[in-house]
C-alpha cells in the first residue's frame, strides 16, 4: 500500500518508492493535508518530505514502498522491504505541531533475515503504538510459510512483542 488516508479523510500519504532525489531509488514519503470546504479547499503538504536514506552505503532503499497512517493522521509508519537484499525495515514519524515537521519515535525497526521480504505488509493500530509486520517468505518448518512479527511502542523504542505463524501453513503459503 502506496497510499493511507486517517480516518477524517483529510490527511493523506503517498509513498514513491523509486525517487531519486536523495540517491537512486531510496524514495520519498510525502503528507498532505486539506483544508477549506469541498468547493473551496485545498490540499498542502504537511511537514518536510521524509527521503529515504542509504543504509550500509547501498542506495534502493525504496522508503515508502508501503506505509500507514494512525487515525488521526499524527502518526506515519514508512517501510521497504526491498533494503539490501530484502531484509526490510519501517521507520515511523510522529508530527510534531511544536516543530512543525515529522520526527521519528525510536530507531528504525529492521530485520536481521535477508530475502525474508520483512514488512513488505503491515498494519498499525489505530493509535500508532502497536505495529504488525508480515514476514511473507520466512520458512517456518517449511519453504516461505511467512508469518507476522508484532511490535509495541514502548518508553521510545520499538519493542519486539511476538512472531505469530500460522499453524497450517504449507510451503509458499507467504503468511504476512
């Protein structure tokens, strides 16, 4: 999912996941936000654009592949699976009316399993405080069973809350 709205609908936010204006395909994330009537309104960017960023000197970071606003659109989780050979990661922005910008909540949450296409779904609460990751191709017991990795924001850090698998998965069930 390239695209998240909250549920007022009048925040949205679209990744591009193959902008190259911070490095080859590292991709952008930008928010917008409406403002007026339906006849008289208008959409304006919310905050900076958030860029992806080269990680291990490696461009592709493809930031924004997919991402999810909270339901009140003051919280944004933006990820790629396609980083370094598919290990995958998710960062998630908190907009602050302070600084009048995005600022992140803890430090990126990544996996450490190549080629387990690690957050290539997911889905967040509706307050932004609890994340879950799909491991679409992680081998449980058999080939690319797949499952889903939960996480709880916790005193500023993302914590790892528990890998859910399914019980009747089968080789290339692709779970998560």
């Amino acid at each position: 999912r390239r695209i998240s709205l909250d549920d007022s609908g009048t925040i949205m936010a679209f990744g591009i996941p193959r902008d190259d204006t911070a490095g080859t395909d590292n991709g952008k994330v930008e928010v917008y936000k409406f403002t007026g009537t339906v006849t008289d309104g208008s959409w304006n960017q919310l905050g900076s654009t958030i860029y992806g960023v080269e990680r291990d000197g490696t461009s592709n970071t493809h930031e924004g592949a997919t991402l999810k606003l909270s339901a009140d659109g003051t919280i944004l989780a933006t990820g790629s699976w396609y980083y370094n050979s598919y290990y995958g990661y998710i960062r998630v922005f908190k907009y602050s009316e302070v600084v009048g910008d995005w600022v992140q909540m803890g430090p990126d949450i990544q996996n450490n399993i190549a080629s387990e296409a690690w957050a290539r779904g997911f889905d967040m609460s509706a307050d932004g405080k609890t994340l879950a990751m799909g491991v679409g191709n992680a081998d449980e017991g058999v080939t690319n069973a797949g499952g889903t990795d939960i996480f709880k924001y916790i005193d500023g850090r993302w914590v790892f809350v528990k890998h859910v698998a399914s019980t009747y998965a089968t080789t290339n069930t692709y779970l998560g």
